[in-house]
C-alpha cells in the first residue's frame, strides 16, 4: 500500500518482475516481487511455498529478510531486503574466473548456509550460482542464499524422507548430482552437497566440461549432460586444482542416502587449504573492487543485464 513506493525495475522471470521499493517510513531501499493472480495455481502455490520457507529460515545468517507478503490489486507481492548481483553475474564481471582465494571464501560461507538450511529439515534441490548473492552495505562481504521454489522438506516428525527411484530430475541440469540424474529421491547430500561442488569447480575453472553440449531436445540434453558428468572422473575434473576440491567431492558421494555431511570436517579442509595458500581472511573477492558507481547503476536501472555490459561501461563512468 502506501508504506512502499515502487521504483525502477530490477529484473523479471517466467513469473513475475523484481522492482526496488523504498519504504516511506524510515527511506530503507528494498525489493519487491510481483506475481499476477492470472498465473495457474500451481505456481502462486510455489510462492507461497517460498514465502513459508523463508518464513521458517528467518533470522539465520545469510537468509534474506522477509518484510511483507500480501495481495497487492492484481498481483501477490513478496518485499525483502535489497541484496547485491548474483555470484553469476559477478562472475561474468570478473572475466568468468574467480581466484582460488575467493572460491574459498565463499565455499567457507555457502556450505555454512546449506548446514543452517538443512538444520531445518530443508534442501534447497536448485544449488546454482544465480541463487547465490551478496549482501549490500554492512553486508557486503556476507553471502545470502535465495530462491527456495524447489526446496523440500526431507524430515517430518525427525523421521527423513524414504529412499526413491524413478524420479523426475528437479533442479538446474548443470549442477545437479549424479543421483538426481538417476531419478533418485533427492537427500542432504547427494544432493546440495555434490551440487555446491560443481560451482565452486565452475568458478575455478570458468566452465565445466558437459557445458557447450548440443541436443534437438531438453531430453536429449539431459542425457547427453549425464553420460558427460557420469563419464569424467573427478580426477579429470579437478586436474590442476588442490586437492581439497576432489576431495570434496569424493566425500560427497561416498555418503550414504540418510547421511547427514559432516560440514565442519569439509570447512576445515578448505580453512587448511586457505591458510596453507597464505591467504587472508580480510573478505576481499575478486569482485570486491567493483567501483561505487557501478553498483549504484546496478541498484537504479537493475542489474539482471546491465551488469553483463559493466565492462564496457566501465571506461564511461
């Protein structure tokens, strides 16, 4: 209503647009999204799905806040805390490439948010960079996790979930574990988990190696992807990293279905790793130096394509 004043767009999906907000009582800036009550019932299902995960995550580190949700004249409206570009779209800023120091500074906060978010009884089921973004202002160097419209609870009553088979593979395809490819029921491990070890693998190498593939259909793509991920080896894939990241991997799917990570084993390697390499941990990322301007343009006019073109903006401002 009159509490929050719609400004410029930020981004849009397949169902709905993303607009920063400012709310008229204390000035703080925000984002609002809007989904039209004319989308089928299922999907205004899957909001307010969000809307109650969020809701049961609130006040944990790295989970954004969740101001509002209500009907709006024609639409559903979801206002939250105004959050920074994607990791995606930093990465693309930075050349599609991250330092090993910042993949580590991140693997230290991202496996900490899946640890609180499965404490719930919750996986994520759509582990990608573009769910991952950086906070603003005194937030800037802490890493939130977004988007839980695929997410699952995997316990009710402390009892977890069954063991399946002949699922449907629910998540981003380049990034999911080789068990959801399977048509196997998605658990804490295998599958946020392994999921998480593909992107940081991304950002080390700037792609992974079933990335570029051609099929006539997202069937065919699906497969072809699998029998590629399936077929390279972690060795292969990790070649010409440390250690810790095969490792990691190799951990990850060596748990069993009902198997809860060991998070703090899996951080203290990457701490190990961190220090060995000398590194400090001052929070500074690859994309730390991300001139003010930029992000301010980034904020006003939306950042879901602007900041793909930062480099050739750069030189202008």
């Amino acid at each position: 209503g009159a509490k929050f004043r719609i400004m410029n767009k930020l981004g849009s999906g397949s169902f709905g647009d993303v607009y920063l907000g400012l709310n008229t009582e204390n000035g703080e800036q925000v984002a609002v999204k809007f989904e039209p009550f004319t989308l089928n019932r299922s999907q205004l299902l899957i909001e307010s799905h969000k809307y109650v995960v969020y809701n049961t995550l609130q006040g944990g580190y790295g989970i954004p806040k969740i101001i509002c949700f209500g009907k709006y004249k024609e639409y559903n409206a979801l206002v939250m805390n105004l959050l920074s570009p994607s990791l995606n779209d930093l990465f693309y800023y930075c050349g599609r490439r991250f330092s090993i120091k910042t993949v580590l500074l991140l693997a230290d906060q991202l496996i900490s948010r899946l640890q609180y978010i499965h404490s719930k009884n919750i996986i994520h089921r759509d582990i990608k960079p573009e769910n991952f973004l950086m906070g603003l202002n005194r937030f800037s160097k802490r890493v939130f996790v977004t988007d839980f419209g695929l997410s699952k609870m995997y316990k009710f009553d402390d009892k977890h979930i069954e063991y399946k088979e002949g699922k449907n593979s629910i998540g981003t395809v380049r990034y999911v574990s080789l068990n959801v490819h399977s048509g196997i029921e998605q658990s804490r491990r295998r599958d946020n988990m392994e999921s998480l070890g593909y992107v940081l693998i991304y950002f080390i190498r700037g792609f992974l190696p079933w990335d570029g593939l051609v099929a006539a259909t997202n069937k065919q793509m699906n497969e072809r992807i699998f029998e590629k991920k399936a077929s390279t080896s972690i060795e292969t894939l990790c070649r010409g990293f440390p250690d810790e990241f095969a490792n990691y991997l190799r951990y990850c799917r060596s748990l069993k279905f009902e198997d809860a990570p060991d998070y703090r084993y899996l951080r203290r390697k990457f701490t190990a790793l961190f220090h060995r390499l000398n590194f400090k941990y001052d929070f500074f990322y690859d994309f730390t130096v991300i001139p003010l301007k930029v992000k301010q343009l980034c904020i006003n006019e939306g950042c879901g394509t602007l900041i793909r073109d930062w480099r050739i903006a750069l030189p202008k401002l």
